[in-house]
C-alpha cells in the first residue's frame, strides 16, 4: 500500500500537481470516480450488474473506475496521514460490536 501512495505522489509530483492535491479536492475527485463506477451499473438489472466481469469491454471500465476510486483514496489518505488499512480494522471492530452476529 505504502509504494502505491508512493508511485501516485512521485508521479502527481513529477507533474507539478501537489497544489492542487488538497483534502477537499481529492475527495471531491473521489467523489466523481465513485460516480462513474455507480454510473457503468446505472440501469442494469440486479443480474447484468452481477454479470458485468464476463463482457470485456464492461470488465474493463469497472477496472479502472475502480483503480480511479482507490488510487484517489490512497491519496487523500496520504495528504491526511490516515493510515487506511488501521482504518479500515478499527471500523470493523467497531461494526462486529454494533452489529453482533446472531
């Protein structure tokens, strides 16, 4: 995880674009990836969408608008200092407490 936020910092870096790198415009940029995923599965039934791997072309744009999502993660947790994976376990042990198995 820490090369990734590396190669995406050394590359944003490389192309002057650490100013524009701010909390609030990574998570607006995070935001519109989100939404371009959302978007490939906008009017699919429940079962095109769980087929959505098996077309090439589909595959492919789920791929990268989900590499789009992560990589615009990494970075805002970068700018941030949030270590993601701690984050992630501290919320799942916050929810296996709220929400305890039956």
């Amino acid at each position: 995880m820490a090369g990734l936020q590396r190669r995406l910092a050394d590359f944003a870096a490389a192309r002057g674009w650490e100013p524009y790198h701010t909390p609030k415009n990574l998570a607006v940029a995070l935001s519109v990836e989100a939404a371009e995923l959302v978007e490939i599965f906008q009017w699919m039934t429940p079962e095109e969408s769980a087929a959505v791997m098996s077309d090439a072309s589909s595959a492919h744009r789920v791929r990268d608008e989900a590499a789009d999502v992560l990589a615009y993660l990494l970075q805002f947790c970068e700018v941030l200092g949030v270590d993601v994976l701690a984050a992630l376990q501290d919320k799942i042990e916050r929810n296996e407490q709220r929400f305890p198995a039956p």
